[in-house]
C-alpha cells in the first residue's frame, strides 16, 4: 500500500508539471469535441494525433497524457450527440441514446447532459481508484479469461439483450440477429471465402462499425424528421433550462455505483470495451429496478447506468495494458502502439523502470476526470439549446454530420451510399417498432463471439465441450440462464398476483 501511494504522489508530480497539465487540460477539451462528433469515436481521435505527439517530440510521459486524456474525453463527449441527435457518438455510446435522447424530447435535455457528467466522472474516477490499487493483481485474473470464456461472456452478453430494451423480446432478438448478420458480411478469416457480398468489391472486408451506426441511427432519424416535417407533425422542442439536482442523483446513486462496477471489471477483460459493458450495465439495471415500465422513455437510470459504466470501462481497459502489455480494447490497442513508438515496453516491470509514465498517466486521469466535470457542466445549457435550431436546419446538419463523418474516415464513396441504404432499412425497422440498439449490439458482439468460438473450437480440435471446460464459462452460462428464465417467473407470478387479487364478478 506504501508503494501505491509513492507511486502516487511522483504521478502527481508528473501530471502537474504545468506542460504536462495542459496536455491533460487540451486532451480533455478535444475528446469531448472528437467524441461528440458522430461515428468519429475515441479510437479515430487517438490516431488522428497519435502522429502529431510523435512529431512534436513530446517525452513520453506527455504524449501518452495527451492521447489518454483525448481517450476518455472522447467518452465523455460522445454523449451529447447521442442524447440531443439521437446519433451515438461511438460504440458505447448507443445504450445512452435509449433514455437520454427521450429525456431531451420531454424537455430535458440540460438534466441529461448534467447527470450524464456527473455518471461519467463518478465512473471514471471509481475505475481510476481501483485500478491505483488492485490494477496488477485484477490483470493477471483477466489474462487468465479463455476463448471459451469469452464466448461465454458473449451468450450472457446476449440473453441480456431479451430484456434489454422494449416491451417486445422478440422483436429485441430479431434485431440482435440482424445486426449478427451484417456483422458475418465479408471475406472468412479462416477460410477466406467470402460471404454474402454478392460480387460487391467494396464490402468484401465487412461493412465498417462507423458505416453501420451512421446509417441505421443518423440517417434513419434524418429520415424520421423528413417524414414528419412532410407530414406536418414535427413538434417543436421547448428552450431547456433544466439541470440534475441533488433529489435526482441521490435517486440514481446506487445504479451509478452498479454501472461503474460493471463496467470497470469488464473493461479490464481484453477485447470486451465499452459496448459490452454499457449493455450489461443497463440490461442489469433495468432488472433490478422495481418499476422498468419507464426505461426507454426517458428513465434516469437508463441513463446514468450505461454513462457510468462506459467510461468506467475506460479505466478499466487500462489495466492490461498498463500492468500486462496487452490492450484491453481498441483505443488501448493505439495507445500500446505509441508506446512503443517511443520504445517503452508496457508490463509489470514499466511500474518499475519507467515509473514516470506509469503513475504519471494515473495521476493525470485523477486530474482528467475532475477537469471533464468543470469543462462539460458549464456548457450544458450552450448544448441543450443545439436542439432549439429550426429543424429545416438541423435536419441538413445531421446529413453534413454524417456524411463527413464518414468519409473522413473511411475515404471511400461507396460508404456513403451504404449509409443511405442501412438509413433507410433502419428507417423501415423503427416503422416497425424495432429498436435499433440491440441491432447494434449483435453487429459489435458477433464479431468477437465468433472469433472466439472458432478460437476456441481450434484449440479442442472441434470438441465442444472445451465451452464447458472452466467455472468461469460455466457461471457466466448459469448468469445467462437466470437472465433468460427469473423474468418470466416473476412475470407470472405478477400475473398470477393481479388475477387473484382482481374483483370476482358476482355469480
């Protein structure tokens, strides 16, 4: 415990040389921006400036300060779009849209963009503080995670998405299946045949995660508005000068502590992310809730459950790659990358060797986190009152958003006709009272569920009962289970309840 705190206190001495807190300070500023732009996400924003830290020849320490803070700055910014556009700003951001853009359409927007801050520093700050002090021993429990294990994760991952969202199971599976589809689109890793690309050159590396969640939610809500600006019932949204109060985050506190929770032990699982853990946190949370009639339409905790929990992950994703030298997502994965651009090794002797980099970047994220709290509370109204634009001009600028959005990443003119045609299927979904989420969800997690199965199948020479083989898979399969089945056995008993407890005609 000593070293954690010697460990600490020369952190801070790094973090708060004055040039180094105003990388920490600048990172903080143009995550928020770069996470709130749509489809743009913290993995592109960490790789736009990884080169321009290189180039500048910053120390180490300070590179990795700037790019972190551009990290979980980014998590944090892509929020506002998700809540006011209804548009995810990035993979982790899609659960936030589900009550937050909800609680923006009943005139709450500042409420949203304030509990959601205040979700996320909680969360952020909670996966710092443990990864301070149970970092190294947490990483050599996760390395330990199988391909079996995964999978497993992956199926509880799943069931938790029949009660997800929506008042309709099946149509919530039909969706996750949909987004499983687009998600097997694309040349065979293992056998390199390509499926279902029909001949289309362009998509036979799979349709990009960007291409996806632009298409199904910025355009299909571009849509949506051109419909209804057609029809004539487009509402006008009232000024918001609404703001979170003590009442509501003492209503929320215990669904912000599970959403951290959640997500800091998922984040530190190599290749889950943020997705994985904002959907788990909000299926748990919308369980455990004696009243869910209101989730998905505007509840507060579906709100504050998944802002938690993905920016918990953040931290948590740090762990093995600081501790273990393995990236625990994709921005880590950019993050490990640059340094060893700069020809530090990350594992369990960097602690010991480059201290100044280890426990300064800890330092800095303390610093961050309270930094993105003062940075992101005094704009709330300066956000809200993006929804009060005329919708014939927000209308185009959703359209502008996207389009450059993903071009700009992608640089390939057959994705923006992609966009337009999964605008329109996703259009077509929601006319059918799908939510679009879970579709979402499946594209994410069916990349990493059959990776890891066909992983793991390879290793057992086809035998499935290598799935089976350790406690881990076989309590995450009970998890699923108890997912699956508790609902429908409270569901009757409360059906069971209401009949004897309703008035019997008289004979």
């Amino acid at each position: 415990m000593d070293a954690v705190f010697s460990g600490l206190a020369s952190g801070f001495a790094v973090a708060l040389d004055p040039f180094n807190l105003f990388l920490v300070l600048a990172g903080c500023f143009a995550g928020t921006l770069i996470g709130a732009l749509p489809g743009i996400g913290p993995i592109n924003g960490v790789a736009i400036l990884l080169p321009i830290a290189y180039g500048l020849g910053f120390k180490p320490e300070s590179a990795i300060i700037l790019l972190a803070g551009i990290y979980y700055g980014a998590e944090y910014g892509g929020r506002i779009s998700s809540i006011l556009l209804n548009v995810p700003g990035d993979a982790g951001a899609v659960m936030t849209t589900l009550d937050g853009n909800p609680m923006a359409r009943n005139g709450e927007a500042g409420k949203a963009l304030s509990l959601s801050a205040v979700a996320s520093f909680i969360g952020g700050t909670f996966a710092v503080i443990l990864m301070s002090f149970f970092g190294p021993a947490l990483a050599s429990y996760a390395i330990h995670f199988s391909p079996s294990d995964y999978v497993a994760l992956m199926v509880f991952a799943f069931a938790s998405l029949a009660s997800l969202v929506g008042s309709n199971p099946v149509k919530t599976l039909l969706g996750a299946v949909i987004g499983l589809m687009l998600a097997s689109i694309g040349i065979d890793a293992n056998t390199g045949v390509p499926r279902f690309t029909f001949g289309i050159p362009d998509i036979l590396a799979g349709i990009d995660f960007l291409v996806v969640v632009i298409g199904l939610f910025g355009m299909a809500e571009l849509i949506h508005l051109v419909e209804q600006q057609a029809a004539g019932t487009l509402k006008t949204l009232k000024i918001d000068k609404s703001f979170v109060t003590l009442k509501d985050l003492a209503f929320v506190k215990w669904t912000i502590l599970r959403g951290s929770v959640i997500g800091f032990f998922i984040g530190i699982l190599p290749g889950t992310g943020a997705s994985v853990a904002s959907a788990v946190a909000y299926g748990a949370e919308k369980r455990a809730a004696t009243d869910s009639s209101k989730f998905g339409e505007g509840d507060m905790r579906g709100l504050a459950a998944p802002e938690a929990a993905n920016n918990a992950s953040a931290g948590g994703a740090m762990v093995p790659m600081l501790t273990l030298g393995i990236p625990g997502s994709g921005t880590t994965a950019i993050l490990l990358g640059a340094l060893l651009l700069f020809n530090v090794t990350p594992g369990p002797l960097m602690f010991t060797q480059r201290p100044e980099i280890a426990w300064g970047l800890i330092a800095s994220m303390y610093i961050g986190n309270i930094a993105l709290l003062i940075i992101n509370l005094p704009l709330v109204g300066l956000f809200a009152r993006l929804l009060t634009i005329p919708q014939q001009f927000l209308t185009p600028l959703i359209a502008v958003l996207a389009f450059v959005g993903v071009y700009s990443v992608v640089s390939n003119p057959h994705d923006l006709y992609m966009i337009i045609a999964l605008g329109v299927f996703g259009w077509f979904l929601r006319k059918l009272q799908f939510s679009l989420a879970p579709v979402i969800l499946g594209f994410v997690l069916g990349g990493l569920f059959e990776d890891n199965l066909r992983r793991a199948l390879s290793i057992s020479a086809g035998d499935w009962t290598i799935l089976l083989s350790s406690w881990n898979s076989i309590a995450l399969y009970g998890l699923a289970l108890l997912v699956v089945v508790v609902p429908i056995v409270l569901g009757r008993r409360k059906r069971n309840r209401a009949e004897d407890e309703a008035p019997k005609a008289p004979a």
